[in-house]
C-alpha cells in the first residue's frame, strides 16, 4: 500500500499533509489488523530501480513517526 504527499522537492509536507498521512495508515491498521509497530518504507526504499524517486529532503521522518505514534495510541492499535 503507498500514499504521496505532493510538494516540490524543495518544501517540507504541511503538517496537515502529515496528519492526513498518520490518519490515514491507522484507519487502515485498524481495517485490516495490523500491529504496532508497522514496517514503513520511504521512496528511497522501494523505487525501482534504485534512486528512481527520493523523499522530500526536509521529509521529518522523526516528527512523522511520532504524530503517528500518538495517532495508533488514541485509535487503541493493538502491539502498544
């Protein structure tokens, strides 16, 4: 399953972006039963071939975890 948040390489993801995007995998960890922690892979990840698509540079892998984090707590993701 993939999900794009549109910028331009040059701009960070708005924070609502982010939010949409944590929102968004909790409501499908939920629908389908997955645990905490989920496996999360970038562009860089997985675009084949290698070095075909990048994450925004100022991509906060970091705070996204995080709102994500706080995001399965409320949603009572089981794994936490």
């Amino acid at each position: 399953m993939g999900w794009e948040l549109e910028c331009l390489d040059t701009q960070a993801p708005t924070f609502q972006q982010i939010d949409s995007l944590a929102d968004r995998i909790c409501q499908r960890a939920r629908q389908y039963a997955w645990r905490w922690p989920f496996v999360i892979y970038g562009h860089y990840g997985v675009a084949v071939p290698p070095e075909r698509k990048h994450d925004p540079i100022s991509f906060d892998w970091g705070g996204f975890m995080g709102r994500l984090y706080v995001r399965a707590r409320a949603m009572d993701i089981p794994g936490l």
